[in-house]
C-alpha cells in the first residue's frame, strides 16, 4: 500500500512538472502580431485604378508591392465607395488570407477602422488621415506631404500667370485638400506678391464632367493657370483646349494636354507600401499612430518639368524642393495670414501635425471661405 502511494505522488509530481514545463514553454513562444503569416496583402481604390491620378498611383503602389513579395497574393478592388461597403470588401479579402490591408481614401477611414476593430490579428492601414495616439494598435495611418509639391508648382505658376489669377479644382473642403491650396498660394505668392487663387470644389474625387466644368469656369473668371485635387486629367485637358497652363496630380499627365502640362506632382506609394508590409510579416510593424512621408523619403515629387518653365524659376524650383529634402527649407512657417486677416501661425513658428491636420481657413491671397469652416 506504501508502494502505491509512493508511486502515485511520483506519477503527479511527474504529471505537475511536466505541464509547468508546457506552459513554460508555451509562454516563452510570442504570440503572433498582426499581420504576421498573412497570405495575402488587400487594396482598396475609392475610384478606377486606371484614372491617371490618385488611385492609379496607389494601384501602381499595389504592383510594386507584388512584385516585391511574389508569394504574397496582392488583391485589389476598385471604385469602393467611402461608406460601409468598404469594410464589406475588406471582409472579403480578409477571408481570402490577406492580414494586411491598405484602405486608400479619405472616406475609408470609419470603415478601416471597424475592420481593424474586428480583427486584431489584421494590420490595417488607411491612407489620408491625421490620427495619433487614439486607434487601435493594429490600425495606423498613413499619408504623403502632398502639399510639398504643390507648394513647388505655386511657385512656377506664380511666376507663368499673366492676368496674376490663379484656379484650383478640389474635391472636398477637408484639411488635406486646403492644405493643398494653401500651399499652391503660398508658393505662388513667393514670387508674385499680386498673384490669387480662385477656388472650386466638385464633391467628387473622380467625376471628369464635373472637373471640366468647375476648370471652365475659373477660366472663365480670369485663371489662366489652374491646380487641381481630383483624381481624373480632365482640369488639364480644359486648360489645353481653352490654351491655358495647368499642372498633373499623383501622376505624371503630361501626355494628356503637353501644351498646357507646366509640370505634374505626383506621388509614389510603393516604398511606404512595401516598408509596411515587410514590418507587418516580420511583426514589426507598430500601428496606433500616424506616419508623414514626404520628398524627404522620396515618396514626393515634381516631375515632367516643361521647357516653358523660364530657368531661373525652375532653379527656384529646384533649390525650395532641395531644402525639403534636406530639412533646411519648411513651407509652414510663420508669419502666416488667412484671407480675413486673422494671424494663423505667428513669426518664427513651424507648423506641427496638429496644425496640419486641423487648417480649416484658407491664407491670405485665396479667394472665398473653407464652406462648414463656422462649424469647426
């Protein structure tokens, strides 16, 4: 009887370490991050991937991402309206492996981060907004100092415009978009001091009848070089046909109108893209936060240059776009003034994120007011 006593205290003690060691050894093993053994890697385009602007740019992102990560699976969708659909399509592509997921438009943001919310083993990123500190750690976002390029072009159409009137098509008053506009002013008026903008905004991102007419109609008024924030080529194509100047957005236009083409600011996804991914297989990748890329990390620039650009103002060009890359050179610096008078970013002061992300008033120089601005 002693024995079996003996015997039985050994076995429990056997069985007690035995599952310690287990539980050791299962606590020493990390558990996964997100987007770690993902099979694929999910994109979705507010518009058509093939409309020579923003979601062409992002949808050419996509491809570098393919081609970096061959075992990867890259899908896309296009035309994925800024509402619950979004998440919808993301779901999808959830359920076909993918743990990594760019959602590229403005208006994804809501339905991103319910996905994300959802599946916490899903990296989610969303491109276009300022959020910091306050999502999910497996959400982040994501956008490109958009307003460097335009800061550049303002300079060359400050310089090109003969009747010192200016026009900007934009899809929506949001503070990426009048920071863009902004911009374009500040960067003109750094070499014409005369020189305004008119504005115009479609409540599109991608309607090329509605970008011609709004382009039409600034040229109507005056403008006689015009800027745009909408995804189609149809602002410069009206400027051509009506022979006025006008620039490319997120792609190289200059094939579309070269009479007309000054210059086209573009932006180049893939090296943000590929990081990103890499970080989340390697469970790196930290997200609850926003990430700004810019000329700086050459995923920003001016391209296609035209020869009607004069060469002292191309060196303008050229010497501004070289200080942002090199930190020496910053766009939003005070004094800066908005058109009612009002000092919105005192002397010697540099813009933060906050700031950035919050402008709701347009500067000194443009014409009319932010429209929902008196709510904000």
């Amino acid at each position: 009887m002693r024995k079996r006593w003996m015997t039985l205290v050994v076995v429990v003690t056997l069985l007690v370490t035995a599952t310690g060691m287990l539980a050791a050894s299962a606590s020493a093993v990390p558990a996964a991050q997100p987007g770690q053994g993902s099979k694929a890697v999910g994109f979705i385009f507010v518009g058509p991937k093939d409309d020579f602007g923003y979601n062409q740019a992002a949808f050419e992102g996509s491809q570098a991402v393919k081609k970096a990560f061959p075992n990867l699976k890259v899908l896309t969708a296009e035309n994925v309206p800024e509402d619950d659909t979004a998440a919808r399509v993301m779901e999808g592509m959830i359920d076909r492996g993918a743990k990594i997921i760019f959602a590229t438009s403005y208006g994804h943001l809501d339905a991103a981060l319910k996905v994300a919310a959802a599946h916490p083993d899903v990296v989610v990123v969303q491109q276009g907004n300022f959020i910091k500190g306050s999502i999910a750690p497996n959400a982040g976002t994501f956008f490109g100092t958009v307003y460097e390029p335009v800061y550049l072009a303002g300079i060359a159409a400050g310089k090109a415009t003969k009747t010192n009137k200016l026009g900007y098509v934009y899809a929506f008053p949001i503070p990426q978009t009048i920071d863009n506009i902004d911009a374009f002013q500040l960067g003109a008026q750094s070499v014409n001091p005369k020189v305004k903008t008119k504005v115009v905004w479609v409540n599109e991102w991608f309607n090329p009848p509605k970008e011609t007419e709004a382009a039409q109609s600034l040229i109507n008024g005056g403008a006689d070089v015009l800027m745009q924030n909408t995804d189609s080529s149809a602002v410069l194509q009206t400027a051509g046909k009506a022979g006025k100047y006008a620039f490319g957005w997120d792609s190289d236009m200059k094939a579309y109108s070269p009479d007309a083409h000054l210059a086209s600011a573009i932006i180049n996804w893939a090296p943000y893209y590929k990081k990103a991914t890499q970080e989340a297989l390697d469970g790196t990748w930290k997200g609850g936060g926003h990430t700004w890329w810019g000329v700086k990390e050459g995923a920003i620039d001016i391209v296609s240059i035209s020869d009607k650009v004069p060469a002292d103002v191309k060196a303008k060009v050229e010497a501004a776009k070289a200080g942002l890359k090199d930190g020496s050179f910053v766009i939003w610096k005070g004094p800066i003034t908005s058109n009612d008078g009002k000092e919105v970013l005192a002397a010697g002061t540099n813009a933060d994120d906050k700031f950035l992300g919050g402008i709701n008033f347009f500067v000194k120089g443009v014409e009319g007011k932010v429209p929902g601005a008196d709510k904000k």
